[in-house]
C-alpha cells in the first residue's frame, strides 16, 4: 500500500502548473502539508469580469499590447481585451487563446514557431508560452508569500504537466519556454497528465471513489489495472496502469489519443451556428464583436456542463444580440424566426427568440456525437489489447469527464467495466502534479510509445542492403548509410531511470571532425529496417563536443539513453578517457 512516507524530502515545497487547451491554474503544497493530507494543496479561486464565472482555473488566454509586451492573462486578459474592443484600440494589441493545441498538431515543431493571435497577428510560440508560464510562476509565488512560506527558489520542486501523447519536440518545446520563465532546470519536471490524475485518485478517500450506483471501490489493490481516460479541452489522453506490491504504479498500455476534447464540441456549435445564419454572417461577428464572442463562449462553456440526455424539450442558449443585428443588416427584409422557418433543414429542429437560440434535443445532442464516438471507439481499441484484457474500471478525469453526456457514452460503451468519476475530476491533473512534486518516483515503469532509433552506418551487404546506400569511408570501407540502430521497441516496457540494454558506439565521421552528431528517429514500426521507411519520423540531434583530434578517426563515445521517464534522457561516455560527455537532443532544430 502506498504512503506519504515514500514522499521526496529534497524539496519544503511542491508546486504545479497545468497548462491546459481551455483553462490553466496553480497549486502547491508543503511537504508537511503533504504528509498530513496528500489532497490538501492551494489553490487560486480566479473570476471573470462579470462575475457569473469563478474557477480554481482561467482562461488560457494572454494579451501583449500594440509593443508585444506581456499585458494580463486569464479572464483579465479576455475582460480587457473586450474593452479595448468597445474602444476601437484592440487592432495593435495581440490576445491569443486556446493555442496550446499548436504544439500537438504541428508535426515538426521548431523554435521558431509562430503563433496566430485572434485578428491572425504574429508572434513567437516560444515568448507566448514563456509569457504565460512566468506569469503563473510569479503569481503563484505571491500566494505562497501571502500564505507565510517565504522560501528561497532551490525549497521549490517545480512541476508542469503535458499530455502523455505529446511528441518529444513539444515536451522539449514546453520545457524550455519554462527555463526562459525563470523556472529552474534542474528543479522542473513534467509531470504527464493521466499519470499525474492516477496519483490524484490514488489518494482519494475510498469513500469517495464510488461508480455510478454508489458502491465503493478498491481500484488500487495490489495487481488491479485500471484506465486513466483524461478528458480535457484539448487532448484526450489514455493510459493504462496496474498497482504494484510495494503501491507504486506500473503502465502497462502505451499512452495514446487524441484531439477530441471539449473543444471539439464548441467547434461544432460554431460550425451549426455557421449553417442557420451563414458562414459570413459569423465571421462578420467573430471579428467585429470580440467582447459578444467572448461572452458567447463563456456562456456555451457554463451550458455544456448542464446539458444531459434526462433533458426535455428543447434547449435554451443565450445568443448576443450582436449577432442577430448583423443578420438584420444583410436580410433587412427577413426576420431571424422566418428565416430559419422557411429552411427545411432546420425548421422543425431550431427556434429563435430575441437572444435566444432553442435547439430540439436531438440537434443538441448531435454536437457531442463525433467527440463521444471518437472517445469510446478509441478506448475500445484499448480495451481489446492482449495486456488490457483484465481491465478493473476506468477513471474519468479532467474537465470534460465532468460532463455527464460522455460519463454515459462511456458507461454504456463498457456496461462491463466500473466507471468512476472523482470528486473535482476537473482538478485531478493539477492536483495530482502537486503529489507528483511530493514524489516523483512513483510511476516505475511505462510502455514505450514509437520504437526510437538512431542513423548509423554498419558494414555494407549486398544481400540485405539496398545498393543505393552504399558509401566508402575514409579508409576505402564499404558501409550501408541510413541504417535504424534500435534503443527500444514500440510497446516494450521500460524502467524508470534504467538505461535500455542496448548501448550505441558512435565514432566521428572525419580526422578533422570536432563535434559528433547523432541523428534520434522514431517509428510506428517495432523493428525498421532504415531511417528512411515510411514509418520513421527524425525527432532531432543528440550533440557532443569532441574538440581533441589528436587520434584522428579514432575517437568515439558510448551512448547510452533511458526512455523510462518523461523525458528522453542520454549519458554518452568517451571510450578513452571514460569522461562524461554533455550531450542532449535537440529536438527543436
């Protein structure tokens, strides 16, 4: 059985940033605080401008004035932003929203990565994200301050969490938008969000960890495996873990997922707006009317949350008026109710009263389909894996695991598994990372997501190598290029802070050379034939310096690498001197 007394004492405080699609918050805890009550962290209460909303998170959102210079962040960024607009200077002012999705849907991420801000201005990925991340940083410092824990920087374990199916660039990409922060390198982990919600409910009274007809349940019994389904704004992550004698948690599924989170869902309300009004209709509005826009989503946010299939008749969102004037302006001769009366598609289904849109249930529920069928059709490809076949429950957190439509989807889907949603199943992640913070070291083994390689040439022959990679080196020997030297296997399993037992030697390509430079891939595939297939991917450059070249060609380094953590981690060593090289990837470019 797990205890706190497995708990890190190399840090007086844990504290964790949960950078989210939608929403992001912070919170901390003493190591004191932890071992008395591992759940006990603090958290910020944020309001937005009218008051109707409080959360233990805000917006995503970030404004930078006309000079790019870091304005506010939150509801205070969005609340400003719309007064800017009611006063005509928002033009030269930049608000970003909703773009952490940037960092999983770009496929080659760079340092140079340009975000597009609401009226499409840009600006660098790396100075928003920094923006942001230095922000809650220094705000959660104030907290602390105010709550009597002056502490100096190296007391702080610092813990900022990333979806599990992030590449290795976007993880990389995080981590050093973190340093430019000010968030210390080697006191910063990132904590992988299913992972970091396994440890929020591992910590749940027993009492409190109850399925859908109020039973108790005991998920984290020795040898018990369970799915971990976050379901956020953004990204749908899924794991899946098995508890382990000693109560730490082994994963035994790969990660996997998708973008298919509560967002998906607004994108579907836009786009049912888009088709009862017209397409340039809300496009007038999105750009002219950001304040209405902002107010729209807010209000559509609070909605989503209540709409269930128990529900009667039709449902009522509120509309800004905005939008119906604009409609009035391109159809003086029509009124919105006839409108939509004289469309086929939708005059049995929709209804339009003054600010009020009224959908039948079916349309309402219709903007949910594609996201709950992307979600249960994916955790059926995970339930029917060989290693999954003994699946106890699954564990809904995140946001959007607190909407009772896919709480159902899911239920129904799997009638045969228990399904259980915590108490603040919306704060599971950030929670979870403070426990994280407090002890790093739980999560003992993953399964590994892509086989990850290395570019190397070997001894060319002429019965398995393609002629076309043939080369002759320095010394007039014929070797094979491009050839995948494998670390690791997909779905293999890999320790925590062991290196895999396949250990690279690598030698410079030229007399002359002063550095070594080694190409990491990864692939789909268990064991690639070259670097070049089809299912291969290069994920960056893992660099050293080499600056004697007294022995000419023969100088190299012993590299091994450990993909147990969240992070890859590499240890090369010179075969002469024995010393210890700095070597890290550059995934970036």
């Amino acid at each position: 059985m797990f205890t706190t007394d497995m708990a890190s004492d190399k840090y007086l405080i844990s504290a964790a940033i949960d950078f989210g699609t939608t929403y992001s918050g912070y919170a901390f805890s003493t190591r004191n605080d932890f071992k008395t009550s591992p759940l006990n962290a603090s958290c910020l209460t944020w309001t937005a401008g009218s008051g109707q909303l409080q959360s233990f998170k805000t917006s995503s959102s970030v404004l930078f004035n006309a000079d790019g210079e870091f304005d506010s962040f939150g509801f205070e960024a969005e609340d400003k932003y719309s007064d800017l607009v009611l006063e005509d200077e928002h033009k030269e002012w930049y608000l970003f929203r909703r773009f952490k999705m940037a960092l999983y849907k770009k496929k080659n991420i760079k340092r140079d990565l340009e975000l597009k801000d609401m009226n499409g201005k840009q600006m660098p990925a790396l100075k928003v994200f920094s923006a942001i991340l230095r922000y809650l940083k220094n705000h959660l410092l104030g907290e602390c301050a105010k709550q009597g824990f002056e502490s100096v920087d190296t007391d702080i374990h610092w813990v900022l969490t990333v979806p599990a199916i992030w590449s290795e660039p976007a993880k990389q990409f995080m981590r050093e938008a973190a340093i430019n922060a000010g968030l210390p390198s080697d006191q910063l982990i990132l904590a992988l969000e299913p992972e970091a919600a396994s440890l929020f409910c591992k910590h749940q009274p027993v009492q409190s960890m109850v399925d859908g007809e109020g039973k108790k349940m005991g998920v984290f019994r020795h040898g018990t495996k369970y799915m971990v389904l976050d379901a956020g704004g953004g990204t749908i992550d899924v794991t899946v873990h098995q508890v382990q004698k000693n109560g730490t948690i082994r994963e035994i599924h790969k990660a996997s997922g998708g973008n298919w989170g509560g967002t998906s869902v607004d994108e579907e309300f836009e786009s049912l707006l888009s088709d009862i009004v017209g397409e340039q209709i809300v496009r007038e509005f999105k750009n002219d009317f950001v304040e209405d826009v902002l107010e729209l989503y807010r209000s559509f946010e609070m909605k989503k949350r209540s709409i269930s299939k128990t529900m009667e008749g039709k449902i009522t969102f509120n509309i800004p008026s905005k939008l119906l004037e604009i409609f009035e302006k391109h159809y003086p001769n029509d009124k919105m109710d006839m409108f939509i009366k004289s469309n086929p598609k939708y005059s049995s289904d929709v209804t339009w009263y003054g600010s009020k849109l009224r959908l039948s249930k079916a349309l309402t529920l219709s903007l949910f389909a594609r996201s709950l069928g992307d979600i249960t059709d994916h955790l059926q490809q995970v339930v029917n894996h060989a290693s999954v076949q003994d699946l106890s429950a699954i564990l809904m957190v995140g946001g959007y695991s607190e909407c009772s439509l896919l709480q159902d989807a899911v239920k129904e889907r799997f009638p045969h598994l228990k399904v259980i949603v915590p108490r603040e199943a919306g704060l599971a992640v950030l929670k979870g990372a403070v426990i994280t913070g407090h002890c790093p070291n739980i999560i003992t083994e993953r399964i590994s997501r892509y086989t990850y390689g290395v570019a190397c040439r070997t001894l060319f022959n002429k019965r398995v190598h393609k002629e076309e990679y043939k080369v002759v080196d320095e010394v007039g020997v014929a070797r094979c290029d491009n050839v995948f030297k494998r670390h690791v296997a997909v779905e293999e399993s890999v320790t925590l802070g062991k290196s895999c037992e396949t250990n690279g030697y690598y030698c410079v390509s030229r007399p002359t050379d002063t550095s070594l430079s080694i190409n990491i891939y990864a692939s789909t595939e268990p064991s690639p034939m070259y670097t070049t297939d089809k299912s291969c991917q290069k994920l960056g450059t893992l660099k050293m310096s080499m600056p004697d070249t007294s022995k000419g060609l023969n100088r190299g380094v012993e590299v091994s690498m450990s993909f147990g953590g969240t992070e890859i981690e590499v240890e090369a060593v010179n075969i002469h001197t024995k010393k210890k090289h700095t070597a890290f990837f550059d995934f970036l470019g």
